[in-house]
C-alpha cells in the first residue's frame, strides 16, 4: 500500500442524544477503491459528509493529503463528491455542468471547455456536450455528475451511494466502469454502500459500519472468508449461525455442543476459546454439501453431518437455495448449490429426505 491519503482519528459525530459516529480511527490509502458498508442509519453517510467538509467533528481529528481538515471549509478541501441524486442541473448542458465548478473558481472559459471536454471523454461520452439531462439515460447522467467531479483533479473522490438510482443491469455494467475509471484516474475513490455485492466486487479494501463504529477493515476476500465477528457474517452475504458451547479443543480442532443439534460441530480454530466458551458458528450456504439420504441409512452420528428433510427451493438462475429442516429440529438451513443439479433426473424436490455435510475448516467461530 502506498502512504495514507486519508487518517481519520478518534472521529465522533453526534445528533443531539445520537451518536452517529462513534470514535472511528481509519486510514484509507492513496490510490485505493475503499468501500464504507454498512446498514442504513449505520454512519457511514456521515462519515462521508465530515470528509467532504459537509458534517463537523464533534471531536477527533480529520487529515486529507496531509493538511489537517479542522476549520477547512468544502470548498477549499482537496475532495470533490458525487452525490446519490446525481445534483446533474437540468438547465444547463452536458458541457456546462461539467465546466460549472471550473467556471465559479474562474478558471478560463478555453481551459474550462478543454478540461471538460476531456473528462467527459475519460467517462466516455465524448460528443454528448451539447446534449441536455433530460436527453440522458440514469447511466448517462451518472456519468455526467463523476466527469463534473473529476474536472478538478480531487486528490480523493467521495461516492454516495452512485449506482443505487440504476436498474440492476445497469448497475452491475457500471460497477465495472467505475472500477477501470479508478484504476485509469489513479486517485483515491471512497464510496458509500449498503449493497454488500457492490463492496465485495468494486473495493479493495471494505470498512463494516455498525451503529457508528467500524466492525472490521479488510479486503473483501477476508471480510467474507474470516469475518470478525457475529454482525459482520450475517451481513456480508448469506450465513447460517448456530449457538453452542466449546465441548473440546484438541490441536486446531474445536468441538462445538450446538443448542439446536444432537451431535457436535467439529471447527477449526479461527480464534481461540477455552472449553465452555460460549460462541457462534458460521457457515456459509455454498460450503455445505447436499445429497439425497440413502435409503435405510438413518444415522447421523458423524460430525458435520445432518440429516433432513427439503421445506422449499428458491430458483435463482444459476442456483437453487435449498431450505432444510434437520430431523432432529432445529431452524432451518441454507444450502446452495448450482444449478447443473437441477436438470438432471434425481434432483432434488420439496420433501426429499437429505443429509447435508461440510469440513471442518468451512465452519467459522464467531464472537457475538
């Protein structure tokens, strides 16, 4: 990583009795595609304005490029911001939104044009200067507001939420573009998202926000792979937790007790818990292994196997998310599987005795 762009110390942001930001330390690093995710109401919005100059600190300290934030109006920061509505104004042209912050800064009407001419080009809607909004798709106008944002030359670019306006096509088209546009500009892009695809598939490195504080900072392989704790799992895509208790810890190996099921869960350690710790084990849908029980073959006895009964099936393209309630009882589990199953003869339907099955090391120990 190179040098921080942005360092964030001790930041706290209150609304009268809430606290919408509560203490955070952060670094973001020059260059870098960083994500702030998280739930609505989380903070991370606010976070966001306090960089942008549009939210104070009620303490801590901000420093962009260097330079402390501290009584720096917006203007004057080295950020620029695109917001979740665009803000395209509909009375001027494509060219003269772009030029705008340009012009009120006084920038030559040659160098303005110039200057706009090329970020347009850089977001791909070279010839389109003439045109009005209303003569723009969502994408277009999209691409509008990030060319206006880009004219002048940020040291980092702040996103609200840009594609959540989009239809889901449009939207994942963009996240492709917006990630080579970081890449061919080279400067820092902190964007703002509750979509956890979004994060995953656009970050380098992701910042989970829970009510006001950050849960874990990480890449998104990591953050999905070895999540820090209960909240970040159950956020970051699909999960199944099970409460239990730490029976045996023998190596790398932790025997769990579920208080739902009959036999132990087998985990390997991603933390350490002394027996009779208290914890929650994750385990993601596409680990566990589903078949048709055989038929006579009751027992269940191995660890990290189950049997069960199939209550519903989603359909989703490319996969089906099977529901499966365990004999024993006990809530039911999600298991996904791609759908090259689904077209042969045996695959399964609702009612279909099952055993499911995972390794040890697909299984997660997770702190509440």
């Amino acid at each position: 990583m190179n040098k921080p762009i942005i360092r964030m110390d001790e930041v706290t942001r209150r609304f009268g009795s809430s606290t919408a930001v509560n203490s955070v330390t952060l670094e973001i690093y020059s260059g870098e595609f960083f994500a702030l995710l998280g739930p609505s109401g989380c903070g991370k919005t606010t976070l966001l304005r306090m960089l942008a100059g549009l939210e104070i600190p009620d303490s801590g300290n901000i420093v962009i490029d260097g330079q402390e934030m501290r009584g720096v109006p917006a203007n004057q920061r080295p950020v620029n911001m695109v917001f979740q509505s665009y803000a395209v104004f509909p009375h001027m042209s494509v060219l003269d939104n772009v030029g705008y912050g340009l012009k009120v800064t006084g920038v030559s009407p040659g160098e303005i044009r110039t200057r706009a001419e090329d970020a347009l080009d850089l977001v791909k809607l070279d010839g389109y200067g003439a045109r009005m909004p209303d003569q723009l798709s969502g994408g277009q106008r999209q691409r509008v507001a990030l060319a206006r944002a880009l004219v002048k030359r940020p040291k980092v670019l702040l996103l609200d939420e840009p594609l959540s306006a989009l239809d889901a096509k449009l939207r994942e088209a963009m996240r492709l573009e917006l990630v080579n546009l970081q890449e061919s500009v080279g400067i820092t892009f902190v964007m703002v998202t509750h979509d956890q695809e979004e994060a995953l598939s656009m970050a380098d490195r992701i910042a989970v926000i829970d009510e006001g504080s950050i849960c874990q900072v990480a890449s998104p392989t990591e953050i999905y792979e070895s999540p820090a704790n209960r909240f970040v799992a159950d956020f970051i895509g699909s999960v199944n937790l099970f409460r239990g208790t730490v029976t045996g810890v023998e190596g790398i190996t932790m025997t769990v007790a579920s208080d739902t099921f009959a036999d132990p869960i087998r985990v390997v350690q991603t933390r350490p818990a002394a027996v009779g710790t208290r914890v929650w084990v994750g385990l993601r849908p596409e680990k566990i292994s589903i078949s048709r029980r055989a038929v006579g073959w009751v027992s269940a006895s191995e660890s990290n196997r189950l049997n069960g009964r199939v209550e519903e099936i989603t359909y989703l393209g490319g996969l089906s998310v099977y529901h499966v309630r365990p004999d024993l009882d006990g809530p039911l589990i999600k298991v996904t599987e791609p759908n090259i199953n689904r077209i042969q003869a045996h695959a399964l339907t609702w009612e279909d005795p099952v055993t499911l099955s995972w390794e040890d090391d697909c299984a997660l120990v997770l702190d509440s």
